[in-house]
C-alpha cells in the first residue's frame, strides 16, 4: 500500500512542477511551497531514499524543457532540503520503534 500511494504522489509531483502555475503573491513564496511537497516525499518514501534523492534535481532540469515553467537553483536547493528533512524524520519515526524495550534488567530481577 506504501508503494501506491509513495508512486501516486511521485506522479502528482511531476504533473505539478510541468504545469503552469501562478506566481506567488509573497516573494519567494514558493519555496515553502517546494520544501513542504517535497518533505512529503521523504516521509512517505524514506526507505526508497536512495531512488528518490536525484527525483527533485530532475523534475527541476525538466523545467527547463517546459516553456511555462523556470528552472531555478533555489527551488531545486528547497526541493532537496525538504527531501532530506522528511527522509530524516520518518527514518527517526520508523527506528524508534524498532529494537529492544528501553529498562534494566538488574532491577527486575528480585534479590
């Protein structure tokens, strides 16, 4: 079910960064905009990591083969940020749950 929904969004974000879009009304606003999409990713995609790091520098040079759509270092730099914060949290959610109970065992044990 994972990989649906991590190959559904993967498809979403590449139909969103070839279609047109309005500027936004704050300067550099998009940025946000591009750090939070891409958070997502790498929440939902982290044990993939290493299949999804190159996706938001490619959807970036694709950009430029889209007349609409700027190519831009910033929005690539967000992309990648975002990517890597997401891939770092559910990592960390993942793993804490994982391994052995946190307690001493000495003071279970009666004397």
């Amino acid at each position: 079910m994972r990989r649906v929904v991590l190959a559904s969004y993967l498809l979403f974000l590449l139909l969103l960064n070839v279609a047109p879009v309005p500027s936004s009304p704050v300067q550099n606003g998009d940025k946000m905009g591009h750090l939070l999409e891409f958070f997502l990713l790498g929440l939902l995609g982290w044990p993939l990591w290493s299949y999804l790091l190159p996706f938001p520098v490619l959807l970036e040079f694709l950009q430029l083969l889209v007349p609409w759509r700027t190519f831009s270092l910033a929005d690539m730099g967000a992309n990648l940020i975002g990517l890597v914060a997401g891939l770092l949290l559910g990592w960390w959610h993942e793993g804490r749950h994982e391994g052995a109970e946190v307690r001493d065992e000495g003071r279970d044990r009666p004397d």
